[in-house]
C-alpha cells in the first residue's frame, strides 16, 4: 500500500460520505422545511392546503373560544390587515394571550382554517416573536412598543 | 469602589495580554530566551485580574448592589442565593466575564504545569492563547462591560428570568464554557505548532489532555441543558434540534473527532495536519456557537444582547481566528511531514471513518441550523428546518458509525484484521441480535427505527464490555488473573470503554423513549382519573401556594397502581410578580428506567363556550376543569445516566498515567508489549 494509493482512498471515501450526506441533505429539504406565512400571506397568496407550514402574528382580540368539556381552542391569528382561523387541541403555552404575538405550526385545511398541531411559547412579556414583527411590519401595524425587546 | 476595582483589573488584564501576546511570540522568533520566559508570569497575572473582576462582580450580586445596571437588571434582592449566584453569569456581561475567566485559567494552568514543554512552543501557546483573551477582553472592555453604573440606584432589581432560576441550568453554563474554552487550548496548540512547523507525538499527549477535558465538560454541559428542557419547557422532550442546541452540539462532534484523530497522531504519528484542522474546526464552531447565541441573530432564552455592536465584535473575532489560522493552516500544513503507513484494515483505518462519519454529520446539523438565516439574509423567505430534517439527515450517519464503533478498538494498528475483530465481538453480536429480536416481538416489526436503534444500542454498550474483557483475558485466563489485568489496564482503556458503553446506554435511552412515549392531554376536574401506562392518575385539585419570589398554583396528583397510592406529584405553573413571566413547572416521578410526567396547563373558567380573556384572570372554582398533560417516558432517565458516564470516561482517560506532567517519554521508548496492550 503506497501513500498514493492509500491517498486515493481516502478521497474516495471522503468523497463518498460527502455525496452521502448531500444527498441525504436535498432529499430532507425537498421534505421537511416549513415556511412561515404572515395571515396576509395566506390570503392573498392562495397557499395550497395540507402543506405544514409556520403562522405568525397577533392574537385578534376578542377572538378565543373554547369548547365545553374539551381541550379544542379556536382563535384568530391577525396581522391587523387580515385574519386566518386556527383551531388548536392541547394545552397552550403559558403566555398565551388575546393581542399578543404568537407562532403555530400546522397546516391549512381546505376551508381555509389552520390547523394547529402545535402552537409556540414566548419566553417573557415583551417578547415578540421576529417573524410576528416582520409580518406586523409587512402590513403596516408595526408599534415599537409591542417589541421593545428586539 | 469594588466596582471600579473590578473594572480597572479588566482593564489591566487586556493590557496584559496584549503584552503576553506579543513579546513571547517574537522572543520565539528571534530565539531570546528572556522574552519567551515572559508568557509564564504574564498568564498568571492575566488570571488574578480577571479573576479579582470575576469576584468584584459576583460582591456586587451576592449584595444586591443595584447601583451596577447589570444587578439591576438581572438580579433581585428577594431570590434564593444559588440563583443570585447563578445570576453572575445569566446575563450576557457576566457569562462573557465566566468565559475569559475559564479562558485565563487554562492559560495559567499550561504555565503552571508546561515544564516539560520546549519553551518555544509554550511561549507561543500562550502568546496564541493571549490573542483570544485580549479578543475577548477588549469585547467586555469596550462594548460590554459589567460594571456599568447607575444613579441613582433603584430600590429593587429586575430579577433573573425566571426559565434560567434552576439548578440544572445554573452549572449548565459553566460547564459548556469549560468545553469551548477547553478546545481554544487545542486551538492554542495548533497554531503555535503551526508556526513552529512541527508536529508530533509529544505534541500530541499535551493536545488530548486538554480535548479530553474540554469533551467531557461540553458532554454535561449539553446533557445538563438538555435535561433542563425536559423538566422545566414542560413538553415531555429533551432535545428539539433548536439552533441554540446546535450551536453546542456542532463544536462537540467535531470535538470527538479530534479526540480520536489526536489518539493516531499521538500513536503512530499520522494524520497530523488533519488533526491540527480539526482542531482549528472545533474552535471556530465554538466560537460560532458563541456568535450565534450571543448576537440575537437566534432568538431563545439564550439571546440576551440584542445590540448589533456585539455582534459585529464576535463576527470581527471570528472570522480573525478563523481567517487568520486557516490561512496559516493552508502556508505550513503542507510542510508537516507525513507520518507512518497503514493497511485498510487498521486502527487509523478505524479512527479515519469515525473522523470522515463525525466530521460529515457536523456538516449536515451546521447546514440545517445555518440556512434559515442564508435564506432569510438572501431571499427574505421565513423558514424553519426543524427535527425531521436532521431525523433525515443526521440520524442515517450515526447507524454506520455506531455500526462500526465496536470494532475499532480491536482492530490492531498498522494492520489489523476484521475478521478476527468481529469474532471478538460474537458475544456483542448475540446481545444486538437479541435485543432486534425482542423489539420485533413487542411491536410486531411496526418500526424499523426502533429495530435498528435498540440493536445498535446493544452492539455498542456489549461491544465494549467485550472490548473489556478481551483484554483482561476473560474465558481465556483464570478469574484471578483476569483481575489482576483488570487492575494492571490503562486508566485510558477503561475510561474509552465506559464512553463508548455510556454512548450506548444514551442510545438506548433515545430510542426507546422516542418509540414507546405515551402521551395524554385531557381536561380534568377534581376528582377525575387518567390512566397511564399502568398507573393511575388522580386529580385532587389546585391550591394556591407562595414560594420564595413567585405565586404559584399548584396541582396535587394521587399517582396510584393497583388501587395502592405510590406517590403525589405536584405539577405547578408559577407566576414571578417581578418581570411577570409565567413558567410551567413538570411534575416528575421516576423510577431509573422510566417517568412519569404531569404538566398543568390553564383553568377552564366557568361558563366556557363564550369567548374569555386570559384563563388566568379568571378565578376558577374548585369544580373548573383543567388542561392536563400527562407522559410516560420509558427509558428517558438513561439519556443523561449515559451522557454522565461518558463524561466519566473523559475524566478516567484525563488521569491516565501518560499524560501526568514528568510522565515518562514516548510510546516509542516503551517495550511493544506495552504498545500491544493499548
């Protein structure tokens, strides 16, 4: 075995492993990324349902409902220009709250409603999650106020 | 005035690693001997500042000085003294200070025991190792200084978020900061040898002790963060993939590469300039880790600065470090001459694949966790690649790594044999197959993962224990010899084979607890039952309780089998009036092999169907019904037994004998029995 022949292997192996791992790399951003959507977004843009994706902005004041005797939540998600339904089973995050910043993971049914498999927490008060103040900016309803942390 | 004190040695601490710098490293290069001794009492004065800075500012917390901003902020005269402790480093001043004073102390423990070293290499490890210190203390010097005032003081602080008031999570920090500061030593000694243009075995057995370290500190510190986001985020999980955990865990992979490269290069003298790569690699994913947690280009717990300067410093450190030793990398590498030569079927075979799988599964987290922000920074695009791109990408990596793994230690160096390797492993094969069998049967062949999972994790923790016994003779030779072995291995034996067994018992813990997880949510009056796993979980109601510096309410679960009441859980969700966060604390009963988990979630208010405000503003009654999660998580305990075993094995391979400071010389030196018995 000379250092030339044991140099070739290593190349190959290193570049198998490497086209590996791209191909494995393609083959799961073909599969599992999840865009974000702003609800103004998902109304104009005409997404096509049951593809998993992000929502995010406020919670619309006035909007959350519970279901007797079950753990389903419906809500609205609201860049203050449109608003996208949500229906949520499970338990929310602690700082759940009308007219506060909010992130949900799901996918659109055919109605239009989002179904929600899993709505995201926020860390403290003043918190605003950047995608909400990036859509709250894209419609025009951004308050300094509401993201004094960012 | 203690204040003042504290940022005055900051300041003289980067004045002195300027110095330390600088003047060492010229010495070397003209060869005065004077200038190179510098670096010794340069390193220790550089530690007693940073270190009376370190004590000035934990004085100003343990006081409650809130005429520092940073107390006022972060600290709270009513919270326990662990957390106003904890509190030191859980902003980001503090833990910039943590990270240079663990920095320092590294640079002062090379002077203190580096008596064996050349002194051209020592002078110029710590002169390389002062430029990240003088780095990172002109960061804290000029754009985050601790030690700010404010007039006139507030009566009160702001307190510490109450997510990061927790035990685990108060060593948590602490430990991470010893792993990236441990591998800026390896780095430290891949760049002076570098200048130094050479590399070889005695350079080596001073890299692995300090790899070795710094490994086996990132170990608990990721699995004390990890254990941290499985009791107190209250989801039942204990690793999400989350850019911050990335961040961590990217410096760790390629770390334990560089741990077994550095293993060949210390044996046989071979693969020395990728090594030295690896070891540049591991430092500047620290250092990313540290850029990324730290700039707010994440948002998490982590995120403390918010203020672009910061980033731009850690950025401008950053790509100096990088740029500057690749590009030194790239000049010298070619000059290191090669080592020995070997068959395909060797030892450095063995460790080569490990390095090729490790380094190529960095790659992938790294590209998963870096392309929302490519994206976001080309196209604008939002998007998030959460675990199933790295269940797809990273998981199918480790299956032939860990496939592998047993075989390595057997496999002779130079030339070994494979065959002769796996009849070692007949035992370890069995137990895999057994453990695939036994999984078919529970689960009627439903799900490969756990198939292949749990036979994996079988392979690995039998393979060592056969690893084991292999070389103590056992079957072969009488007990009382075997023992005697036993007593007569290398400390470095056994603390490979306890990383490599605790790996597989983390394996273990991983699969089982991803197939067999039970999860219930439910509403829940007083009075009503959940069944689980085999227990029975009855609700009695929610009290109101005060703790120290929060409100709580607190759920009391009767946790019953077979009509007998085993325990009460009390699950919690808590209130902080100072900041007004919310944190929902777990209720965990565990019995070593697996846990049951309540999370309490918010109150039904009377009259439900009509829309309601914040559950919480309303007052529920004693018949309102409440949102329960309940796990039962078979096999989660083992994650992190696994985790601190392998940190165990660290510390065990740290003392072995070769790398005591005055240890005899070279394996060369040594007769080949000695060489065949490692």
């Amino acid at each position: 075995m000379t250092r030339k022949r044991r140099r070739l292997y290593l190349l190959g192996l290193m570049f198998a492993a490497l086209g590996v791992a791209t191909a494995l790399v393609l083959s799961a951003f073909r599969d599992s990324i999840v865009f974000f959507y702003s609800p103004s977004e998902i109304v104009e843009k005409r997404i096509p349902p049951d593809r998993p994706m992000r929502i995010g902005g406020l919670v619309e004041v006035g909007s959350l409902q519970r279901a007797q005797g079950s753990l389903e939540i419906r809500f609205r998600v609201t860049d203050l220009n449109h608003a996208v339904p949500v229906i949520y089973a499970g338990v929310l995050p602690d700082l759940f709250r009308e007219g506060q910043g909010v992130v949900a993971q799901g996918k659109l049914d055919s109605e239009g409603v989002f179904r929600a498999s899993e709505v995201l927490a926020k860390h403290d008060e003043n918190y605003m999650p950047p995608e909400v103040a990036d859509a709250l900016k894209k419609s025009g309803h951004w308050q300094d106020k509401a993201g004094t942390k960012r | 005035m203690i204040a003042e004190l504290g940022y005055f040695a900051l300041t003289l601490a980067f004045m002195v690693a300027l110095v330390q710098a600088i003047v060492p490293l010229a010495g070397a290069a003209r060869g005065d001997h004077r200038m190179m001794a510098l670096s010794r009492p340069a390193a220790f004065v550089q530690f007693g500042c940073v270190a009376v800075a370190f004590a000035a500012l934990t004085h100003a917390f343990v006081v409650s000085d809130f005429s520092v901003i940073n107390v006022a902020q972060n600290s709270h005269s009513a919270k326990p003294m662990l957390y106003k402790l904890s509190g030191v480093w859980g902003n980001h001043e503090g833990s910039m200070l943590l990270w240079v004073l663990i920095l320092t102390l590294f640079g002062a423990a090379v002077a203190a025991c580096g008596g064996n070293l050349p002194a051209s290499l020592r002078a110029r490890v710590l002169a390389v190792h002062a430029m990240i210190g003088a780095a990172f203390l002109a960061f804290i010097v000029f754009t985050s200084n601790p030690f700010l005032r404010l007039d006139p003081p507030p009566l009160d602080g702001n307190g510490l978020n109450p997510l990061l008031q927790d035990p685990g999570l108060a060593f948590h920090p602490p430990f991470l900061y010893l792993g990236y500061v441990g591998f800026s030593m390896a780095f430290s000694f891949a760049v002076a040898a570098l200048i130094e243009g050479r590399v070889d075995p005695a350079w080596a057995r001073w890299v692995r002790p300090w790899t070795l370290a710094a490994w086996a500190a990132l170990t608990l510190g990721i699995a004390l963060g990890s254990w941290w986001a499985y009791y107190e985020l209250g989801w039942g999980g204990f690793w999400f993939w989350d850019p911050v955990e990335n961040a961590s865990f990217m410096p760790w992979l390629i770390g334990t590469a560089l741990l077994h490269s550095a293993i060949v290069v210390e044996k046989r003298d071979a693969l020395k300039s990728w090594t030295i790569l690896l070891a540049i690699i591991a430092f500047a994913l620290s250092l990313i880790g540290t850029f990324l947690v730290r700039s707010g280009v994440l948002t998490s717990v982590h995120a403390f600065a918010v203020d672009p300067a910061r980033g731009s410093f850690i950025l401008a450190i950053l790509v100096v470090a990088v740029g500057g030793s690749l590009g030194l990398y790239a000049l010298r590498a070619p000059q290191l001459k090669a080592g020995g030569l070997f068959a395909p079927a060797s030892r450095e075979s063995a460790l080569i694949l490990n390095n090729l799988l490790l380094s190529v599964a960095a790659l992938t987290v790294f590209i998963g966790t870096l392309y929302p922000l490519f994206l976001d920074a080309i196209s604008g695009a939002k998007v998030s690649v959460g675990p199933p791109f790295f269940n797809a990408t990273f998981l199918p990596l480790m299956a032939p790594l860990f496939l592998a793994l047993p075989a390595g230690p057997l496999i002779a160096w130079k030339r070994g044999d494979i065959a002769e390797a796996l009849r070692r492993l007949r035992f370890a094969a069995v137990a895999a197959a057994g453990a695939a069998l036994g999984t078919f049967y529970l689960l009627d062949g439903r799900s490969l993962l756990a198939l292949g999972g749990l036979a994996l994790a079988a392979w690995l923790v039998f393979g060592a224990l056969a690893e084991l016994g292999y070389r103590i003779g056992g079957g072969r030779l009488p007990l009382a010899h075997a023992l005697a072995r036993a007593r007569g291995l290398p400390r470095a034996a056994w603390g490979m084979a306890l990383a490599h067994g605790g790996l597989g018992l983390a394996v273990a813990g991983i699969v089982v607890s991803q197939v067999w997880q039970i999860e219930r949510v439910v509403l829940m009056r007083a009075g009503d039952r959940l069944e689980i796993a085999g227990y029975m979980l009855a609700f009695q109601g929610v009290t109101r309780v005060a703790g120290p510096n929060y409100r709580a309410e607190r759920g009391a679960f009767d946790v019953m089998r077979d009509e007998r009441i085993v325990t009460t859980l009390h699950p919690e969700k808590r209130v902080y009036p100072v900041g007004g966060a919310t944190t929902t604390e777990a209720a965990i009963l565990t019995t070593g092999f697996a846990d049951l988990y309540v999370v309490l979630g918010e109150a039904d208010a009377p009259g439900a169907g009509q829309p309601l405000n914040r559950p919480q503003a309303a007052i529920a009654g004693p018949d309102a019904a409440w949102a329960v999660r309940a796990y039962w998580n078979p096999l989660v305990p083992w994650i992190w037994f696994g985790a601190v075993i392998m940190f165990l094995g660290g510390i065990v391979s740290l003392f072995d004998r070769r790398y005591r400071v005055g240890a005899p010389a070279p394996a060369r030196a040594r007769g080949p029995a000695a060489i065949a018995a490692e």
